[in-house]
C-alpha cells in the first residue's frame, strides 16, 4: 500500500514538473514574439524621425533663383512627406499587430487562471478523497486493534481460567491420595 502511494506521488509530482515546463516554455516564446514586434515598431519609429529630419532639411533648401524653392524642391519635400505616411501607416499596422498580441496574452492568462483554477479544484477534491480514505484506514486500524486487544483479554482469561482448573484438579487429587 505505501509502495502504490509513493510511486502514484512520484508520477504527479513529474506531470506537474512537465505541465509547469510546458507553460514557461509557451510563455517565453509569446515573450519573445512580443519583444520582436516592439523591436519592429522601434525600429520603424526610427525610421521615421529620420525621414522627419529629411522633411525638415528638404523644406529649406531652395536650389531656385534668388533663393527661392523650385518644383523640384517642393516635389521632393513632398516625396519625403509621402514615405513618411506610408511609415505611419506601417508602424499603425505594426502597432495593431503589438495589441493583438497583448490581447492574447490577456486571453492566455485568463484561460491559463480557469485552467489553474480547475486544476487546483480537482486537486482539493482529490486531497479531501484521499483525507476521507486516511480517515476510514484509521477507524479499521483502531477496530482491528481493539479485536486484537479484547482477543487477547479472552485469550488471557481462558489461560488462567484452564491453570486455575488445574490447579483445583491437582488438589482434588492431591487430598485423595
């Protein structure tokens, strides 16, 4: 019985081991997606104050007479203005993308908290079934222990009742001889 007990004990305690390696594997991974992704957007808003820095240079060159700006110049800061945009509107999609992933991390926790929640549920149940098969093993050891022990009383009566026989048997005899 506690040979069955311990190895049933071994073999949660290795399931748990596996299920809580599995988990922080699964989390680092969307930790690192997630790095990956802030990376992305940074790397695109870098981009961005770069090409800003362009627009700023662009809007005062003037290349035209007198000092003036040509429709080169003018085309030109707008072409810089237009990379900009198309940045913007990249690092929105890239932003979205970042939410999205915040919105699943946010869904993982929650069904990871109703999975642990279960769990430890299942878990209280089977501590309180095994406390309740404790308490039954311990009501027979003490029945089994008080049969022992009113077996021995009799046992011990009946001893000294056949010497005390015995003995009147061994007077009776004694006085008639």
């Amino acid at each position: 019985m506690v040979f069955a007990y311990g190895y049933t004990m071994k073999k949660y305690i290795v399931l748990m081991l596996m299920v809580a390696f599995a988990c922080t594997a699964n989390a680092q991974s969307d930790t690192s997606a997630y790095q990956i992704q802030r990376l992305k957007i940074n790397s695109l808003l870098a981009e961005r104050s770069a090409k800003f820095g362009q627009y700023e240079a662009s809007l005062n060159e003037r290349t035209g007479i007198f000092g003036f700006q040509t429709k080169d110049d003018i085309r030109h800061s707008n072409e810089i203005l237009r990379e900009i945009t198309l940045n913007d509107n990249n690092i929105f999609k890239e932003l979205k993308v970042l939410m999205d992933y915040k919105d699943l991390q946010a869904k993982q926790i929650e069904n990871n908290a109703s999975t642990n929640k279960e769990r430890m549920q299942g878990y209280m149940l089977a501590i309180k079934k095994l406390q309740e098969q404790n308490q039954v093993l311990r009501n027979e050891v003490k029945k089994q222990e008080s049969a022992e022990s009113f077996a021995w009383y009799v046992v011990t009566f009946l001893i000294l009742t056949i010497i005390g026989l015995a003995w009147i048997v061994y007077r009776k005899f004694k006085t008639r001889l």
